[in-house]
C-alpha cells in the first residue's frame, strides 16, 4: 500500500510551478512590483523591446527590494527584442485582394512609390518560393522574385495591413544573425545590471545560442541563457536547442504563426518534456490569462490552459500584457496561483517521467536515489546543496511530489532557481553542514516542525562545483 502523506507543512505549501510577470506601464512602480512579488510572482521579466535604460536602472533596484522584503529570490529576465521584422510606417489602411502582387522595401515611402516598408531588409534572407505571413498571420503572400533590393511577393488570400504589424517568415534561415545592433547594445548594458536570464528572441539554430553565450562570456556575464521557441526552424532543432540553452520558453504567439496553430500543444509538450530530459526549465508565455487585460476574471479555456501546463509540468508560466498593460495586473498573477494551487493539490497523479539523457550518470543516479529514498521515508522535504545549481536542476527535472530546499552560496544561483519547478532556494555560506544549518533555521521559523524527515543531497566539498555525492537522512 502507497504511504500515508503527511499534512502540509508550510514548506510544503508553496507553488511548484512558478510565475513570470512583465512590467511595463501597468506596474512600473515599486508597489505595483512589490504587489506582484507578494501575490506569487518568482520572476520578473523586463520586455527590452520598449523602455528605457533610464527605466531599468529603476525597476531592478525595486525588484531585489521587493524580494528581499518578502523573504526570497526573484529571477529578473531581459527579454531581447531580436530581429525587428515589421511593416515600417504608412497612412491609412492598405487593401489586398487575393492573387494581388505586393512589393517590399526597407524603409520605402508607400505614398510615392506604392511599395510597402519593412523596418528589417528581407531582401538580404528571403528567397523565392518561401512565405511571408503579414499582420500576424493575417495575410499569407508567396514571394514570387528578389531584385534590388525589394521584395515581389503574391497575395494567397483578402485581408488588410496595417503599419508597424509584424511580418512572419517561417522558411527563411538567417544564419546566425539574429542578435541585432540594438539587441548587443542592450547586452552590454544587462552586464552591467543585475540580470539573471537572458531570453534570446527568434532563435533558429543551437548556434545561435553558442553566439549569445559566447558574449555573454566575454563581457564577464553570469546571466543564463532561454532560447524563445517561437519560428519554424527552432521547432525543427528543437532537441540541439534544449542541449545548448539553460532553459526554453514556447513563445506561443509567434510560434502559431510560424508553424500553425493546432500544433502548438503538441510543441509545447515536446519542448516540457526535453527540458526534463535535460534538466533545463521550461516556460510556457502567450495569452495565458490574455482576458484579464480588460476583465477581472478569466475564461474557463484560459484557466484550463493554466492547469494544463501545470499537469504537463513546466516550471513556469509568463505573464505578458496581463501585467505590462492590462487593468489587472496583480489580480491577473493571483488568479494565475490560485489555479496552479489548485491543480498541484488536487491531480489523480504525479507527471509521468520521460526518458532522462544520461549526460552525467553520477547527477542522474544520485538525484534519483534521492527522491526514491524520500518517498519510502516519507519525507517532508529534500534539501539539495548546490553551487551551480546543477544538483538541484537535476532533482526537479525528476518533478518529485516533495519540495526542494536548494541551498547554496551564491545570490545568483538562487534567484536563478526560483523559476525552478518545485524548488525554494536560500543563500548560505559555503558550510560542511550548510544543509543542517538550512534545516535548523526553517525549525527555528516553525517552517518545519519536530519529527520532520529531510532527505540531503551534498558533497565533501562544500562549495565545488560537481562533487555531489553523499545522500543523508535527518529526522529533525
């Protein structure tokens, strides 16, 4: 017979799958930040397609006094405005009819010339043959030649464009280049603030990855990377993708575009599945309570939606317009808790593991021998020491029932972890008894009661990175 489960501690009460909000106008305040981190927010995610440095200097300041006031780490993400392929600016609405041949040119003037400006120069990537989707899919056209600069294309079907609406190419390859001037700028200036995740827009290929962190080194970063799933290509390398990157996001709204909207559920559980397979968390961003922009509640697919990706066990779900602009900010974050509360709490059954890549045997057998023997003792807890924070990704990708305590020594590494599944972490001094110490002081705040059991993974070596070797047992 399965063992009894213990009543919830409050250690044990806090959410496994965590929560990514925007700022934006909606928010950009100390309170209206410190409200989001109170209401259940782990991360905060600056969108570096608006705003100012000006700005930032401010937010990231608020956000680590928000945290520190309510007792614990907040991961803040710089999101990169990647390649800015738009329809540039002109008058009025244009009309396009279906079997119409429409023209494009970076920066061109439509109102003398009839052809219609891009704020990217397609001619440069896109070839003949490939589809050009406008206005967010709205339009799908077929470019039909490349000459001088401009690109020929011919309607598939009626619709409208409207200027500055976003220009899909799921065929064209950019070969690498997609870290704009802009986005390098906004790199160099995230060096020298405090961020912890670097997300990398229109990601294709796991180059594209490598070249992020190759800068990221250079200037002397220690921000992770997430690889934004959102084009055609990055599906089709998706599994190079998640080996490369430190973490993924499905970026739903590009992605439905880019691929089609009836397979982005199927994208989205494939990509969950390879971030447990290779211990990187996942995130699940776009619409997830989009009606809350404008209304109080949300709707029951959007609530469905959010329970969905707790049962498929993504380690986060991001917040976009709902905190960046809506009418509801906070109340969009407590909605987004209370649903993953629940669905944590009342599940028929734990998420089913998927093959785990044996990357590194030792971690893997380890992190696995951790959880079995905190199941048979029913333990209330499992505490994974941890520098990097590898120790700790490598027991949450195994999405067990009981929290993690992540111990560990750097600032860093913990507000990295916050977006974790299952995981709470603590700073602590590099310490031979750095997990009893953590144990003692969650006692001491009635955090844990007497009698608790407290799995431990740990290593000799306090401090060194990939000496985990040692599981211990403590009843309290």
């Amino acid at each position: 017979m399965p063992i009894q489960k213990k009543s919830i501690h409050p250690i044990g009460s806090f959410k496994r799958t965590k929560i990514i909000a925007t700022v934006g106008p909606a928010t950009n305040t100390y309170d209206g930040i410190k409200a989001m981190i109170d209401s259940g927010a782990n991360g905060i995610r600056l969108n570096f397609s608006h705003g100012t440095y000006e700005e930032r200097d401010a937010q990231i300041p608020w956000i680590r006094k928000a945290a520190k006031h309510h007792g614990k780490s907040v991961a803040i993400i710089q999101d990169l405005q990647g390649p800015k392929i738009r329809l540039g600016d002109f008058d009025g609405i244009i009309n396009v009819a279906k079997g119409q041949n429409l023209i494009f040119g970076y920066k061109s003037d439509y109102e003398n010339t009839g052809i219609i400006p891009t704020q990217y120069d397609l001619s440069k990537k896109i070839k003949r043959g490939e589809e050009l989707y406008l206005y967010d899919g709205k339009v799908k056209t077929v470019v039909t030649s490349i000459s001088h600069g401009l690109v020929h294309t011919k309607a598939e079907n009626d619709g409208i464009l409207i200027k500055r609406k976003g220009i899909n190419v799921p065929d064209t390859y950019f070969g690498g280049d997609i870290i704009t001037a802009k986005d390098k700028k906004d790199i160099s200036y995230g060096t020298t603030a405090d961020i912890d995740y670097v997300a990398l827009s229109f990601v294709q290929t796991a180059d594209d990855i490598k070249n992020l962190k190759r800068m990221l080194k250079n200037l002397g970063s220690t921000a992770k990377v997430i690889a934004k799933i959102e084009t055609k290509l990055a599906v089709e390398n998706l599994e190079d993708i998640a080996k490369e990157s430190d973490a993924l996001m499905v970026a739903r709204g590009d992605l439905a575009i880019e691929t089609s909207a009836e397979s982005v559920p199927i994208i989205q559980r494939r990509i969950i599945e390879l971030g447990m397979r290779y211990s990187k968390p996942t995130i699940v961003a776009t619409q997830m309570l989009a009606s809350m922009v404008d209304a109080p509640e949300p709707t029951r697919a959007e609530v469905s939606d959010v329970a969905t990706a707790v049962l498929l066990g993504a380690d986060a779900m991001m917040l976009s317009d709902e905190t960046a602009n809506g009418r509801y900010p906070v109340e969009s974050v407590e909605v987004m808790r209370r649903v993953i509360d629940y669905t944590q709490n009342h599940a028929l059954h734990s998420h089913s593991l998927v093959e785990i890549a044996i990357t590194d045997s030792k971690s893997r057998a380890i992190s696995s021998a951790v959880i079995e023997l905190a199941d048979k003792m029913n333990a209330t807890a499992i505490v994974a020491e941890t520098k990097s924070g590898a120790t700790a990704l490598c027991v949450s990708s195994y999405r067990p029932d009981r929290p993690i305590l992540a111990v560990t020594s750097t600032d860093r590494v913990a507000q990295q972890l916050s977006i974790v599944y299952g995981t709470k972490s603590y700073v602590r001094p590099d310490d031979p008894y750095q997990a009893t110490k953590l144990t003692n002081w969650l006692l001491k705040n009635n955090l844990l009661e007497k009698g608790d059991v407290i799995v431990t993974a740990s290593g000799q070596h306090p401090g060194v990175i990939g000496t985990t070797d040692t599981i211990k047992v403590r009843v309290l």
